[in-house]
C-alpha cells in the first residue's frame, strides 16, 4: 500500500499540468475540442528547415489558457498549441513558441522527464522497505512522495531552460521574445499568480523568472547578431 500512495502520489504532482489538460478537454463543457488544427505549410516548413522536426499538423486546444506542449515520442511527435495563445501573440513571438515546444522534442525532454521520474521512484521505495510499520510507511510515502517532487521540478526546469535557449538560437527575430515575455508576465500578473509565491516554484517547471530570463538573453542573442553583422560588413569593406 504504501508504495502505491507513493508512486501515484508522486506521479500526479508530477504531472498534473498534463493532467489538468486531458480532464478539462473531457469534462469542462467550455473548452472546444473539435477545432481547426494549424496545417499551414509555411508554418510547418519553418519548423522543419529550423529543427529538424517534421509534423503533419499542429494539434489546437481550445481554452482560455496560455500554453504549448510537446507529446509523443518517436515517430509520432504532436504538437499541441492553445487557442488562447495565438490570439495573444503575433507571429514572431508564436514562432518562439513552435521552436520551444519542438526543442523539447528534438532533445528528448519527454524521454528524459520519464527516466527522472522513474529514477525516483527507485531511492523511495527503498527507503519504504525499511519503515515497517504502517501508518508510519504511509506518512513517509506521502512526505517523500512530496519532497522528491519538489527535487523533480527543479530539475525538469532545466529542461524548460534548454529548450528556450534551443528556440533563441533558431528564432528569426529574436525581438518576438521580448514582447512574448512582456505579455505573458502582464498576462500572469491579471491572473494574480504570485511571481515570488514559494509554492509556485517549488511545484511547477515554468516560473515567472523564466520570463524575466527569456527578455535579458533575447536582448544578448539581439547584441550578438547587431555586432556579428557588423564585423561581417566591416570586413567586406
């Protein structure tokens, strides 16, 4: 028993942005899925030629929210973007979008967010098998089930910072994350979601600091290319 409460308790907080998603598209009469999915070509080939990433389609789930997601594994990758966010964000800054989603992909983030959650799944039921009492095996079930998530989000975070990083490098304007970044903490601050709340960032891999992180090094990628063309002008003359 307690390594079950373990294992399903861990596994839930772990995942449960994923989990949010799948029972509000079954359940919240508000949210509709049958839409039009994105097939423009343009789109498509940008992500190709940029990443290596072939889709057929970019999956849209229709909500109020703003965020992206990346599902699949080899050969069948899915791109699943919200409504919400095109709406909100111009060209530029979705491109940012389709190029981080598709860096999770092509680095096997889903495969690597997997193994970590299988690794600790590991050290805790070790460390169960010796509480031989029951009601103590449940409250550690729960207490670890708790901690090792916390250790989780830290951790998966840097796969989030990767893919970022991944998509400035490839993004044709990089002025687009600038503008993204500065919507989506407006857009952040409207929903009262504490840029500092403790809580939030002990349990969830996207934080507002990352925006923060996503405007400083976009306007670095920006000083980079302005004084890489230039020595390329000058040299030319």
């Amino acid at each position: 028993m307690k390594y079950f409460l373990f294992a399903i308790t861990f596994l839930f907080i772990a995942n449960r942005g994923v989990i949010y998603a799948f029972v509000e598209g079954l359940f919240n009469k508000k949210v509709k899925r049958r839409t039009h999915d994105i097939t423009d070509k343009r789109i498509l080939t940008l992500i190709q030629k940029k990443t290596g990433l072939t889709l057929s389609k970019i999956l849209l789930f229709d909500t109020d929210k703003v965020w992206g997601m990346m599902a699949g594994f080899p050969p069948k990758p899915y791109m699943i973007i919200t409504t919400d966010a095109l709406k909100r964000f111009d060209k530029d800054e979705m491109e940012w979008i389709y190029l981080h989603e598709a860096g999770h992909y092509v680095l096997w983030h889903n495969l690597k967010m997997a193994l970590l959650q299988i690794f600790f799944l590991i050290p805790s039921f070790v460390i169960l098998s010796r509480v031989s009492n029951f009601s103590s095996g449940l409250f550690f079930a729960i207490l670890l089930s708790i901690s090792f998530s916390v250790v989780y989000f830290q951790l998966a975070r840097l796969f989030e910072y990767e893919a970022s990083n991944f998509a400035l490098k490839r993004i044709s304007n990089p002025e687009g994350i600038i503008t993204l970044a500065e919507k989506a903490k407006k857009w952040w601050r409207q929903r009262g979601v504490a840029e500092k709340s403790l809580f939030h960032k002990l349990f969830n891999t996207w934080i507002y600091d990352i925006y923060v992180n996503l405007a400083k090094n976009a306007q670095e990628e920006i000083h980079r290319r302005s004084g890489k063309s230039s020595t390329t002008s000058a040299g030319i003359l």
